[in-house]
C-alpha cells in the first residue's frame, strides 16, 4: 500500500502509511513527552536524543535566543515512529534549521523506530525540512547516525561546509576486566598512572566517590562548569552560550529522571578538596562521556588522567560495553584507547539552491577575516622588529 506524505511544495512517496506534523508551538511540544519517551525506550537511542534533554535545550538556551521550533513527528497509526527535532531562526531572507542540541557536547541524529521503511521514513522528513528552509545546520554528526546516509545523499547535490574530527571511543567488550584493559595499555600511560597517584597520595588523603544526591551533583556541576569556564578564559575559546545557560540547563537535565537511563557522576577529593569530576550518561550497556573537568590548581598533576580511568574501570564493574569520550579528539583521550571514529563538526548543508549563496558569503566572509588576522599579526611582528626602525628611522650617518 503507497500512501502520499504531503509537504509543503513537494510530494513524498512511502510504502508505509504514515503522517507527519510540525510541532511549532510550545504547548504542541510539552505534550510531545509521553510519545517521545516511549519512541526513546524502544529504541536504542543516545541520552542527547531524550525528551529531557531537549526539552532542556528550549527552556534554557533555544528559547532566549529566539528560535522557534519546528519538530517534524512522524506517526503511522497515531504512534509516533519519528521524530526530527529542529528549531528555526532567520537571517535576512534565508531561513536556518538548527538541531535541537546545547552545542558541540552532544550528537546529532533522528529518533526513529527500526524498521526495514527507516530510511524511507527519514528521507520524507529531510524533505519536508526541506522543502521549510535554506539551511540546515548541527554542531556534531557521528558517523553511525542514523540520518547520516540520506544527509550525505543530499550533500552530493549542495554546498556544504564542515570540519572533520574524531571521537575516540573505548570497545570494553575486548578485555574481559579492568584489569587486563590496564595491562593493555602503554607502559608510558600506566607510569604516568602510577605517578599521578603517587603525587596526589602524597599531597592528602585521596576520596573517589560516587555522586547520587540532587545537592551534590548539583554542586559538582557547577564546580566543573566553573572549572571549564576558567580553562575557557586561559585559551581565549568562545562559547556558543554563557555560563548562566549552561548552568540552568544542566541543572535541568540532571535532576529529570529519563526512562532506561542514568546520569554517571564521579568525583575525586584530595583531603576533602575536589580536585576532579566526569559526568556520563549510561542508556543500557552505552556510556557517553559529557563533562569532564579538573581544578586548574591541579592541572600540572593531571587529575583527569585518574578521573577518565576511574570511569573506565566502573563501565567493566557495571557491564558497559562501549564508554564514548565525547567529541573531540584531544589528545589526552588517545591515551585511554587506540578506536575512534568519524565525526562532522559544525556542520552546515544548503538545502536549496539558495541556501548555497549564504554560504559563498559565509565563505567569503570568513576569508576575509582570516587575511585580516593575518595581516595583524605580520603588522605585529614588523613593529616589534628592528626592521620598522631601520626602514623608517635609519641610523645617521657619523
């Protein structure tokens, strides 16, 4: 049986029956909640794909930013098997898709039921999402998404901007217990191991725990954002929202229980200081890192090192078999394992043809500011040299 999917200025054909709708109004969203968590417990979905969590991202950071939302909800039998979580925002004439999503800390991809029609399901909702605006964009893709194989379809016909990185990841299904993990890694590693042990050991009495209650784990997330944010300043990087919203927002998300799942919260204390604290979502035998963060005080003795293998070691007690690091492929995370896998960062597709002029200007708009960078440091450079001096105040002549 074929049925029609009408969009707007396109008609999809599916073999399965089913509707879409656009939910663009807050209230159409609150009521979205018990149909999307149980679409998220029948599947074998992330944390980042849960109600709460994007629920979260509206309340906290979406909606003061004035976006407005657009989730596409796929229904076949008034259940929902679909749902494509986007908010929307304009910039002169283009209209932007942005995901759903607090930034570059959690991936990209559409809840949706397995099913031999899946793919066919999610190319109608592209094409509806399409067929709304010029162009789509989202922070991190990993490259088992579930929507990645039609998306690159659609990029082999427009303009598209990205950058690559990696997501180190760790396979726990390949030791049989910490232990031997241990072994398996570089003798460097486990004498860094030992010594950072040692270093702390000697400097007071060393307390790893795990946090369960609402005060401590709401203490510990504002420690670590207040610890990211110190490191944030140190670097000169730019954050995509302020302090504030990331603080409300993760309070949010880790005082909400969410069906199947659990926040992983350890924390390390040097004579009743903490010196270091991680943050996990575990949704069946999956562990995603989200937030890792250790004193700045402490940064010579590397904390984290004992932080991330203290987690490590929990995924083995807790029958987790795979613990990914987060995105990013930082250097320190290659320590802890030799698998990573493709991720497309910052990622920003036309989804017509005149999206693709937005991105010429954006392309040359970020030309310009590279040439003009550059000629400030040069410039900079010329004026802390003798050269300057010599071109314009020669030394005269005796």
């Amino acid at each position: 049986m074929t049925s029609e999917i009408d969009a707007p200025g396109s008609t999809i054909l599916c073999t399965q029956p089913i509707s879409f709708e656009v939910v663009d109004s807050e209230m159409h969203f609150y009521d979205l909640q018990p149909c999307w968590d149980d679409l998220f417990s029948r599947q074998g979905a992330s944390y980042f794909q849960s109600y709460v969590w994007a629920n979260a991202v509206w309340d906290r950071i979406a909606r003061t930013k004035r976006r407005n939302l657009n989730i596409i909800v796929g229904r076949r039998a008034e259940k929902a098997i679909l749902i494509l979580p986007l908010i929307a925002s304009r910039l002169g004439p283009w209209r932007i898709a942005h995901w759903l999503s607090n930034g570059n800390s959690d991936y990209c991809d559409i809840l949706v039921e397995c099913d031999s029609h899946s793919n066919e399901w999610i190319d109608a909702a592209l094409r509806i999402a399409r067929a709304r605006f010029h162009i789509l964009r989202c922070p991190v893709i990993r490259a088992d998404a579930r929507f990645r194989t039609t998306l690159e379809s659609l990029i082999r016909t427009n303009h598209q901007q990205w950058v690559r990185s990696r997501t180190p990841w760790i396979d726990c299904r390949l030791w049989p217990d910490w232990a031997a993990y241990y072994q398996s890694r570089s003798p460097s590693f486990r004498k860094d191991f030992s010594r950072t042990w040692r270093q702390m050991n000697n400097l007071g009495e060393i307390k790893i725990s795990l946090i369960e209650t609402k005060v401590e784990i709401l203490d510990c997330i504002d420690w670590i954002l207040t610890s990211k944010s110190t490191w944030h300043e140190r670097s000169r990087v730019r954050l995509a929202s302020q302090k504030a919203e990331q603080q409300a927002f993760s309070h949010q998300v880790a005082t909400r229980s969410i069906p199947g799942s659990e926040i992983v919260i350890h924390e390390i204390k040097v004579s009743g200081s903490r010196v270091a604290a991680s943050i996990c979502f575990r949704k069946d035998k999956h562990l995603d890192g989200w937030m890792l963060a250790w004193s700045p005080e402490w940064r010579k003795i590397s904390p984290g090192r004992i932080i991330v293998s203290e987690v490590v070691q929990w995924a083995f007690e807790h029958g987790i078999e795979i613990y990914d690091l987060g995105p990013g492929g930082n250097d320190y995370k290659y320590r802890f394992t030799d698998i990573d896998d493709d991720v497309l960062c910052s990622f920003v597709v036309a989804l017509r043809p005149f999206g693709r002029i937005y991105l010429w200007i954006r392309t040359f708009l970020r030309l310009i500011r590279h040439f003009v960078g550059n000629i400030k440091i040069i410039s900079s450079h010329i004026a802390r040299s003798n050269l300057f001096k010599r071109a314009f105040y020669p030394k005269k002549q005796s």
